[in-house]
C-alpha cells in the first residue's frame, strides 16, 4: 500500500458473495446457513459492482468471500469478468468438498491471482472441531496441494483465540510446509458466532505479536494480521522507531466490504451500513460517506487510542470497538498499551448484553 492514497482508494474491496456455506465455524462472522439468500447480488448486479470497483484503479484487489464463494453456480464467470476489467480478484472459499480440483483448475483459468484457506488448528481434531465439521482439515489439505498443482499462490488464515492460540507455533510449520505466501492472523472480533468464543487477553496478544514478529524474520512467507493493527505498535516499540512506521489498514481506511446484500460496510466486522451499491455507486460511498471519512481520520479516535502517540501507524480495531461499545472510534479493548500521562477511560472488554 506504499504510496496509496487510502482516502481515495481502499488496498482491500470485498465482496461477500453469499452467506450460504455447509460448515458451522464457532467464529463465523455471518453466522452463515445452508442455503443462499433469495436477495444476493444477481450476476448481472455482480458484474455492475466491479465495474464499478474498476473505477478506482488499476489492479485494485478484490476478495470474494462468503459463506462459501463456491456456492454460487457463477463464481468462475465473476472471476473472468472482473480480471477482464483490470482488478486482482482473489478468493477465500471454505473447506469443503466443492472445492474440487476441476474448480481450481477453472478458477485459476479465469484469472484468479491468489486463493486464501482458512486453516484453526494444525492437525484434523483441533481444525475439524472448530470447524463444525469432520473432514474439513484434509478437505483443505487437497485444495491446497491443487492450488499449487494449478500455479495459484496460497494464503493461510487462521484466527487467534483462547482455543487457537496455543496451535500457532505448530500452524506456523504448516504455513511453511505447504509453501504459502501469506499468513494472515486474524484475532477474534465477537460477532456472529464469535461471539460465544473467549479472546486471548490484552497482555497475551502483546506476546503474540512478539512472537509474529520474529515469524516475520525467520520464515519466507509474508505474514499480516487482521483486526489487530497493534502489532505495529508493537514492532515499532521493539525496534524504537516510535511512530515512522508506515500505516497500515483499518475498517474504512484503505478496507471496505460489500454484504451478500448490497449492503456497504467498513469492515464485515462492523456492520455499519452506509448505502447500498445497487443505489449508489461503491466508489462514492468509501470516499464520501461520513462514517468512511471520519474512520480514515485518527483524530477523531477517543478514549486512549485518541490519546495514542501510535494512533497513525495503528489506529486500532474499529470493528472490536465497535462490537464492545457500538461506537467505532472508542478504545481497541485488546490493546493493553496506555499512553504516558493518559488519565482517563480504559476499554471494558465485557460485551454488551443483547439488547443493551
């Protein structure tokens, strides 16, 4: 993202293209079910939102995500159509017995840059369990040695939690082993069925973006963490840059999404809808809707995150202060760092009560 100007363009579009997906993941955010939704995006408004996206600029990256991607009979046509327009379509599709060989194969065909599986544990027990489904780990396992069989680079998630964490130094072996490009970690933001999961505390995650950050240094993939721009904080305190370190992405500031729906997000972790892109153009509402622009300036941070001398380079997780308070420019509840001479409000990470 050297050089982008995130108040004009995002480093990440996503498109969740259905919630529809056979497997019952303990942290899925769309708390997705099995059958499609009648009001999804038709193909041909599919094909109208990324030409609209076009419009940001060449190879803008674009994600297809779900549910399950796969459930759509037109995911290979969408795929064409938008590498025909000039954008970096990427895809993360869940592991399940869809994600077949021939589909790869045709994904790749169509143009697919990268393909991301999401991987929980590192063995069948821990990945399937999670997962809410037997055989998932080594359905996964096949999609990957196809993707490398079909020349597709390959992304692992995984998402960090009390029930993950203790996996990731065995993952990390995994990511090496099936020669990945990119781990993107991802730490729990509770929503959907999140929700009923425990986070690793403040002073854990800490330690954990310590220990990514020497993964960084000793593995030849790349690595990022989602929904945790701290480790920057983090990094940067390490190696006493103070705050030079380059920015990074937050919901609304350089990462919008898209909802099966139409519906436009800063993030699928904060679903704050600012329009929908089947009545307004997708490249108006990221530049120009207000809850977009007041997220791309860290000024507007309160609590100690305003108060933050890494507030440029960081700016927190939106979407978790978000699902904690309902106000998306509260304090991160994960970040344990309180600024020198800040007195006031620490985030609560109790979560609200439905209804509260």
């Amino acid at each position: 993202m050297r050089g982008l100007d995130t108040s004009k363009r995002p480093v990440v579009f996503i498109w969740e293209l259905t919630q529809a997906c056979e497997l019952s993941c303990e942290h899925c955010r769309a708390d997705a079910q099995p059958h499609r939704h009648p009001d999804e995006l038709s193909t041909d408004e599919g094909k109208q939102l990324l030409a609209n996206v076009s419009e940001f600029g060449d190879g803008q990256l674009v994600v297809l995500s779900g549910g399950d991607p796969c459930k759509r009979e037109d995911l290979v046509e969408l795929i064409e159509y938008g590498t025909d327009l000039g954008l970096s379509m990427t895809l993360t599709p869940s592991g399940t017995d869809a994600l077949t060989e021939e589909i790869i194969e045709d994904l790749a065909d169509a143009g697919l840059k990268r393909i991301a599986l999401s991987i929980d544990g590192p063995d069948p027990d821990s990945h399937d369990a999670f997962r809410g489904e037997s055989g998932s780990f080594e359905q996964t396992m096949r999609a990957a040695k196809a993707a490398s069989d079909a020349g597709l680079p390959l992304q692992i998630n995984t998402t960090v939690c009390q029930r993950t964490v203790e996996g990731l130094p065995a993952l990390r072996t995994l990511v090496a082993d099936l020669n990945a490009v990119l781990w993107s970690v991802f730490f729990l933001v509770p929503v959907g069925r999140g929700r009923v999961l425990d986070p690793i505390s403040p002073e854990r995650s800490d330690d954990v973006m310590s220990w990514l950050g020497t993964v960084v240094d000793e593995e030849d993939f790349a690595l990022k963490t989602t929904e945790a721009p701290h480790y920057r904080r983090v990094m940067a305190q390490e190696e006493n840059e103070g705050g030079k370190r380059r920015g990074g992405v937050i919901a609304g500031d350089g990462f919008a999404f898209v909802s099966h729906t139409g519906e436009m997000y800063p993030s699928g972790f904060l679903p704050e809808s600012v329009g929908n892109v089947k009545e307004t153009d997708p490249v108006d509402l990221y530049r120009n809707s207000e809850l977009f622009e007041r997220l791309r300036d860290r000024d507007q941070l309160e609590g100690k995150c305003g108060a933050c001398p890494f507030r440029s380079i960081c700016g927190g997780s939106r979407s978790r202060a978000y699902a904690y308070t309902g106000n998306p420019l509260a304090s991160d509840p994960l970040c344990p760092f309180v600024p020198e001479e800040y007195d006031g409000p620490l985030p609560d990470q109790e979560l609200p009560m439905p209804g509260d």
